[in-house]
C-alpha cells in the first residue's frame, strides 16, 4: 500500500512551490530512482553520499533545476531558482504522489550512479 500521499507536504515558500515528505520512511536515494522514471528528469550532481544523514543532490526537468535535500528526518524538494513556474513543480510533485517501493537492485544500481556524479551542479 501506498502512504507516500500522507507523509507529503506541500508548502509555498517566498512564492515557489516546495514539497516535504516526512519521517524516516523513504530514503533520498529510492526518491530519486523513482523521479528518474519521469521521461525528462535527471539527476545531474550530488553533494554528499547515499548513507549520511545531509544528503543533497540536484536535478533537472524541463531546463529547470530542483534540489532534493535531507534537512533533520525530512526529504525536501524545491525549486533552485525562484522563478521555476509552480506547473512543472507541481508535475514532479504529481510523478512522486505515484511512488512504488524501489526493488533493491533499483535501490543499489541508483546508489552508484548517484556516487559517481559530480559534486557540483
């Protein structure tokens, strides 16, 4: 069963459209593999690794960047620049309201290609 939907916040911050999940339920890298199933979206660096508690790494969809981050026991996902319209926010937002477990290999092959990116967008 599915209680993504429950743990998730929507929250607008400075006028950009942010999202929380929060609780420790879903880790930041099965995140990731499941946003990567969005035709477009790709994972482009990270700023720490899969297994610490501050993990950060960034995406694009649609020539817009996104920063997923580990703030506390929370994943938080937000636009990087303020003026990234709320409707494609809003349809990676809609995209993880459809999260399915990530099979282990899905979890373990995500792991090492997010390791291997670059630290730095």
């Amino acid at each position: 069963m599915n209680n993504i939907i429950e743990r998730i916040e929507l929250y607008e911050n400075e006028e950009e459209l942010s999202l929380k999940i929060k609780g420790f339920k879903y880790s930041p890298i099965s995140i990731l593999v499941h946003l990567e199933k969005l035709d477009g979206l790709n994972v482009i660096a990270k700023k720490s690794w899969g297994f610490t508690d501050d993990f950060e790494a960034y995406f694009t969809y649609k020539d817009f960047t996104f920063v997923l981050f580990t703030p506390f026991s929370e994943i938080e996902i937000e636009p990087d620049i303020k003026t990234t319209p709320k409707e494609i926010t809003k349809e990676i937002f809609d995209h993880l309201n459809k999260y399915k477990t990530i099979w282990f290999y899905s979890y373990i092959k995500g792991l090492f290609k997010y390791a291997l990116l670059p630290s730095n967008k």
